[in-house]
C-alpha cells in the first residue's frame, strides 16, 4: 500500500527531468532527494497547461 498526494498548480509547466540535470538551482534536487530519504517517487504527468506531480509514499503496515 501507498498514500499519494497530488499537487497542481495552473502556473508555467516546466520539465521536471530536463530541471534537474540542468538547472543550477537547489530546489528540485532538495526536494528529489528528501523524497528519496523516505523511499516516495515524484512522478510529473503531462497537462496542458500549469503542472501536476504525484508523491507516491510506501506505506509499512506492522
């Protein structure tokens, strides 16, 4: 099982792959990398117009 949170903004898209390989900026690549800390994926889905990411978060059930 997975909780997942979605965010979407109607601002300008932008290519998440293509800003964390080029971009000198921090933000994405801190963001990436907490999310990685904690096992979750950080997937961006195609609009049309604005952005839209899935966090996806494994959950452990004991």
């Amino acid at each position: 099982k997975s909780a997942y949170i979605e965010i979407t903004d109607d601002g300008n898209a932008f290519n998440f792959n293509y800003e964390f390989t080029t971009s000198g900026g921090s933000g994405i690549k801190n963001i990436s990398s907490r999310l990685k800390v904690i096992g979750a994926t950080l997937l961006q889905k195609e609009v049309i117009t604005g952005n839209h990411f899935v966090i996806s978060l494994p959950l452990q059930i004991s």
